[in-house]
C-alpha cells in the first residue's frame, strides 16, 4: 500500500483493535455496522472506522455503504493469518523509537541503534513466522463472545449510518 495513501500513522492499539474487531466480526458471521463493532469491543467508533478502512484496503473486509451497510469478511476465517492482520494495519516501528532516541551523537550510540534495530528485526521476522501459524479462525475459537445482531436501534441507527 503506498504511503501516501495512509493519513494517519498506525500504532499497537490499530493492531489490536483489528484483531478484535474481525473475530467479532467472524463470530457475529453476517454485515455488522462500524458503530455495533465499535460497542461490542468497547472501543471509539472513530477509531474503529479508521482501523476497518486498512482492512477493507487489505480485502480482509468487504464494506457496504448506505443505511444497511457494514462489514463482513471477506473470506473464511481458516484464510485469514493473525500475520495477514499485522500487515494490513502496517505499524510503522512500534518498538524501536521508543527505545533509542533521535539523535546519535556518538560512535558508540550509533554502533548501539543500529544493533538493537537489527535486533527488533529480528524478533518481528520471529514474531511474524509464529503469527502465521494462527488463523483468525484459530483465535476466535479461543474466545467467548456473546454475540447479539448488528442491527441499529433509533438515534444510534441515524448517527452510524452516516458513517457506514
């Protein structure tokens, strides 16, 4: 996905706001609005509907526009990695910033930035390897969720319909 492309810059929440937000998403099984998403997983519907927006950019999602819109996966949970989500989100370095600060002055701090880098590089290509391993359908099953409808009942219904 070009760069452009993206207004806003991921962080571990987007993350972890997708992979509640699909098995919600897979358990519910049918069109769900962004503003039911957003209660179920008890998150900000704002947030939820630029998280979706990367997903349905990833085609993990498939979104219908209007009064009866929403989302829906777009293929069997059994198809969809928990690697295939953290790449839709695209986090841009979520661990290294916060770790070495900007700028090196130093030989010696250079020397200590680029090894920790190649480090988290490391343990992301690691971490990406074992995600690959689990599908959405995977983690779903570990879940309990009580799933009601995805219906939207009166001022909510005109509020999200905006959006969806």
């Amino acid at each position: 996905m070009n760069s452009e492309k993206r207004l806003r810059t991921a962080t571990p929440k987007w993350l972890g706001v997708a992979v509640k937000a699909l098995v919600y998403l897979e358990k519910h099984g049918e069109l769900c609005a962004s503003g039911s998403i957003a209660r179920s997983i008890d998150c900000e519907v704002t947030l939820v509907r630029r998280v979706l927006t990367r997903l349905v950019q990833a085609d993990l999602i498939a979104a219908r526009e209007g009064r009866e819109g929403g989302y829906v996966l777009t293929r069997s949970a059994d198809h969809i990695t928990l690697a295939d989500i953290y790449h839709a989100i695209e986090i841009c370095d979520p661990i290294f910033p916060g770790m070495m600060h900007e700028p090196q002055s130093s030989p010696f701090c250079e020397d200590l930035a680029t090894a920790v880098s190649e480090i988290v590089a490391e343990s992301e290509r690691r971490m990406l390897e074992v995600w690959e391993s689990h599908t959405l359908a995977s983690l779903a099953k570990r879940t309990t969720l009580v799933v009601g409808g995805c219906h939207r009942e009166g001022k909510d219904a005109k509020a999200s319909s905006k959006g969806d």
